[in-house]
C-alpha cells in the first residue's frame, strides 16, 4: 500500500512539473506577438511613417511616464484613482456579497429582493451615470457610488447563483452528521458557493475599473483619467496612453490577483490544478 | 435480545399537486441489537424512502420508528448513513471530510481518524481531495466518516453499487470486518442477493406497489461464508423463488 502511495506521489509531481514546463513555454510564445507589434511601431514612428503627433512611439511613452513618475504627478493621479476604485468596490462588493447571502439563503428574500435587483441589474451603468452626477454632483461621491454599483451586481449575481446551487445532496449529510446552523453556512454553504464568488469578485473588478474609467472622463480634476482628458486636449499623445497602459496594467495586477486566490482556495477543483 | 431499532406500522405516502401515492404500506421489522440486516427488493419498491426515514430524514410517514428506546424525531449521528454516491465534500481533503464538523485539533479525534484511515487502507491519502479518489477509495472515506461518529446502527443504501466487482468483494469483506469488530447494527439496502447472503443474519425481501414486506428469511450460515457452498445456493434459491412471482420484475435482479 505505502510503496503504491509514494509511487502515486512521484506520479502527481512528475505530471506537476510537466505542467510547469508547458505553462513557461506557453507564456514565452505569448510574448512573441507584442514584441513584434512594439518594434514595429518604434520603428515606423523613428521612421516618420506613422505620424508620432498622433501615434506617439513606445520610446517617447516611456520618456513621458518615467517624467510623470519623476514629477510625482503620477503617485498623486495614482493615488486618488485607487482610492476611489478601492473604496467603490469595498462598499458595492461589500453589499452585493451580503445581499447576495442573505437572498442566497433565504427563499422570501429571494422573493422579496430577487426580481428587483435582476431588473436594475439590465439598466446600462452608463445609462444611470447622468443621473448620479445630478443627485450627487461631480464630486468624490458620485464616482464612488457608481463604481459601488458596477461592483455590486456580479458579485451579488455570483453569490446567489453559488448559494443556490450547492448540492441538495450535501445537505442531508450536514443534517446526519449534526451540522449546526452555522457550521452548515461555513462549513457547507460558503466553500460550495466559493468558486462563484471568486468568479464575481473578478467580474466586480473589472467592472469596477470600468465604471472608474467612465467616471473619470466625464468629469474629475484629478485622477488617471482625468490625466487622460487632460493630455487629450493638449494633443500629449504619449501621456494619453501612458494612462492607458496605466489602466490595463490595474486590471491586469488585480485579476492575477483574483486568480491567485483561486489557485489557493479552489485547488481541490479540477480546472485549478496548475 | 435487546432491539435496536423498530418499523411499527410504517406507512408513506408521497403527496404531489393532484395524486398521492402509498410508496410504504404498513411495515413491520424489529432488528436487533448488533444484527446484520438486508432489505432486498424491486427498484422503485421504496427502500431508501425506508432508510430515509429510519435516518429522520423525512419525519412525514404514519406508524412509530424506534431507536434505541426513542422515537425517531429527526437526522443524528447515532444513525451514520452511507448514501450511493459517495457524498463527500469536494472542497476536503480525505482526512477533513471524514472529520467534518470535528475539529482534528482534538487529540483523541486525530487519533481515532488516523485509526480510521488505516482500518479503510487509505494511509498516505489524507491530504488527497475527493476528485483525485477513485469510487471505491471515495465509498471507503464515507464509510470511516459515518464510523468516526460511533454509530448504533449504520444505514447503507446500496453502497457499493456503483463499483466494480472486485472492489465490491473487497469493501463487503471490509465491512464485515468492520461489523464483527464492532458489533454496529446494520441495516444494507442491495440490489444484490449474493451481497445480502454473504453479509447478512437476515434478509428482508420486500414487495413492490406498495412497498411492503414480503418475508424475512434468516440466513444461519456461519461466518465467513463461502459464495459457492450448498447452503447458499439453497438460500439463494429460495430467496429467487420467492421473488419469481412477479416475472415483470424479474431482470430488476442481479444474480
Ligand atoms: N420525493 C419524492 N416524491 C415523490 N415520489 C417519490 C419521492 N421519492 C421517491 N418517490 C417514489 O417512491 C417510490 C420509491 O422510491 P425509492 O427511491 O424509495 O425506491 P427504491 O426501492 O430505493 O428504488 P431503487 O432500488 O431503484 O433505488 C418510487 O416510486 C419513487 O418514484
Ligand atoms: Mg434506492
């Protein structure tokens, strides 16, 4: 028995270590496809193929972001997009994962909350965004709720969905092993739901950003996008998309982010393996 | 004899929108304490409806169910339960799915669950997660996690269904080891006869629309048994012949 184990051991990291070589490989030819596109826009823009007043180049947007970290206007545009970004998806993913317990949970709030928030949920976002800058004006509070809101329903949505679906089956093996109550939501409901709520952490992320994006172009005197509008209007082109690599590189970080919490949490899932 | 368990007058019926139907009419079974018990009998004749309800899973039945001196008024440990399927959690590890709600912090329950691991030969799998189990090393997990809670009477709903005729062989001879160590009461439910005259003192043979019980026929067979003895296949034959009389069942059989 024990020979057969370690036997089976040496098999799981052999195939383990496989897996790694195959990933490392497979993110080398990843790279291959952006390294050409960059040379070739450094080249046509040193060039004078592609007009750099309209194209910028990779070498003139490294210059304008290794400027704006010097001048420290990056740290400061940095620093007030992240505050927003975070404190609207604490409070929006914050309520969407406690409603969507308590509606996961109990049958009449389902019947109560469920229809309703489903039918807000297909108003476009940006569809409300004039509307928030009305009751709330341009200021902090305004961006900080609508990014609330797009965090809010994919993680209230994944919630639900996870809580409902939990195996019917399991149930009654918490009920013959003496469950209590609240072993049954920790111990059974909560981990069985946990891979849709990661997922709809992820999704709250990626909305979040957006809805900062949005929120900032419309209107704000400081910020990453606002930095955005700014350089826009000046015809900076290398500053506009040093904000935009700004923004991809935030959802980037905060979904490889999500991603290691899956890997950790999930690893007894068959998709999560690697 | 003390008994661990008594059907008196057990009857069920399931209720939908318009119909009801008699699933269970009028059971009566006494089991006694320590005793290895089968019930065999048609598919759909109401055999887990009569594991569930001996578990206190549905409380929604005429008649009395007695555990151990108590009326059955809902799901406990005392009654461990093996389902079909395995049932585990997929998010435990062997070791943690067979404590559950136990923490293994506890020495005295870390060493019991190390027992248990051992006693089901699936030492070195502790940390493995169910998906990485075969059926047969996961019905094994389930059964070490319905005896960790030191059950009076295990339930089993056709556990070994599922698996191949060799580990099947290999988890009844494990389970009568388990049995005679013990002296759990058992209560199997099987599609199999041979599985219920190799493990069993009594086998009840059940009866279908509505499920009832046919005859009880105990089987005096000294342990171990051997599959191809005289007294065997005499049991086994009339054990068939009892069922024989309703040929529209009969390729429900496994023989
Ligand atoms: N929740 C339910 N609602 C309505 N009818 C049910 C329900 N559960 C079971 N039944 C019916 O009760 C009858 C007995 O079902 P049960 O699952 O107990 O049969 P069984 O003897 O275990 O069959 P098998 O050997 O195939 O597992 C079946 O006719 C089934 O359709
Ligand atoms: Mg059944």
């Amino acid at each position: 028995m024990s020979a057969q184990t370690i036997a089976q051991n040496e098999q799981l990291v052999m195939s383990e270590r496989k897996k790694q070589a195959k990933i490392a490989k497979s993110a080398l030819r990843g790279t291959f496809l952006p390294l050409v596109v960059l040379i070739a826009w450094q080249a046509l823009g040193s060039a004078g193929i592609l007009p750099v007043q309209l194209f910028s180049s990779p070498s003139l947007i490294a210059t304008a972001f290794i400027d704006l970290v010097k001048s420290g206007e990056m740290a400061g545009h940095l620093q007030i997009s992240l505050t927003r970004a975070l404190l609207g998806f604490a409070l929006g993913g914050f309520l969407g994962l406690l409603i969507g317990i308590i509606v996961g949970m109990q049958k009449k709030s389902e019947e109560y909350l469920n229809p309703s928030i489903q039918m807000l949920r297909t108003v476009p976002l940006l569809a409300i965004t004039p509307l928030f800058i009305m009751w709330f004006g341009f200021g902090e509070l305004s961006k900080v709720l609508l990014i609330a809101l797009g965090a809010f329903f994919p993680l209230y949505l994944q919630t639900f969905l996870g809580l409902r679906n939990v195996d019917k089956k399991l149930y009654d093996v918490a009920r013959i092993l003496e469950y209590s109550r609240l072993e049954k939501i920790t111990k059974l409901m909560i981990p069985a739901a946990l891979p849709n709520i990661l997922l709809g952490i992820r999704l709250a992320l990626s909305s979040a950003w957006m809805c900062l994006v949005v929120a900032e172009l419309l209107g704000a005197d400081r910020g990453v996008g606002f930095m955005i509008q700014d350089a826009r209007s000046f015809m900076q082109t290398d500053i506009v998309f040093v904000g935009i690599i700004i923004f991809a590189l935030a959802g980037k970080i905060s979904d490889s982010f999500v991603r290691f919490l899956e890997n950790h949490l999930l690893k007894w899932q068959d998709s999560f393996k690697a | 004899m003390v008994s661990a368990l008594e059907i008196k007058h057990v009857s069920k019926t399931f209720k939908n929108d318009q119909e009801s139907i008699l699933v269970l009419k009028d059971l009566h079974l006494t089991v006694n304490d320590g005793e290895f018990v089968s019930i065999i009998g048609p598919s759909g004749c109401g055999k887990s409806t009569l594991l569930k309800l001996i578990a206190g899973l549905d409380l929604e039945f005429d008649g009395k169910i007695i555990v151990g001196n108590h009326q059955v008024s809902g799901p406990s440990k005392d009654r461990g339960f093996i389902f079909q399927e395995h049932r585990l959690f997929p998010w435990l590890n062997v070791e943690n799915n067979i404590s559950g709600n136990l923490s293994l912090k506890n020495q005295d329950t870390r060493k019991r669950v190390d027992d248990l691991i051992a006693l089901v030969k699936l030492k070195g799998f502790e940390r493995v997660y169910p998906r990485q189990l075969s059926g047969g090393m996961s019905q094994r997990v389930a059964i070490a996690r319905a005896l960790l809670r030191n059950p009076d009477v295990l339930l089993l709903d056709e556990p070994f269904g599922a698996l191949d005729a060799f580990t099947r062989t290999h988890l009844q001879e494990a389970l009568l080891e388990i049995w005679e160590r013990n002296k759990t009461t058992m209560v199997l439910v099987t599609h199999d006869l041979d599985e219920s005259l190799f493990l069993s003192e009594k086998v009840v043979v059940m009866d279908a629309k509505p499920g009832s019980i046919k005859a009880i026929v105990p089987i005096e067979i000294p342990y171990p048994r051997s599959r191809t003895s005289k007294s065997f296949q005499e049991l086994r034959s009339h054990i068939l012949n009892l069922l024989d009389h309703h040929p529209q069942d009969k390729e429900d059989w496994s023989i």
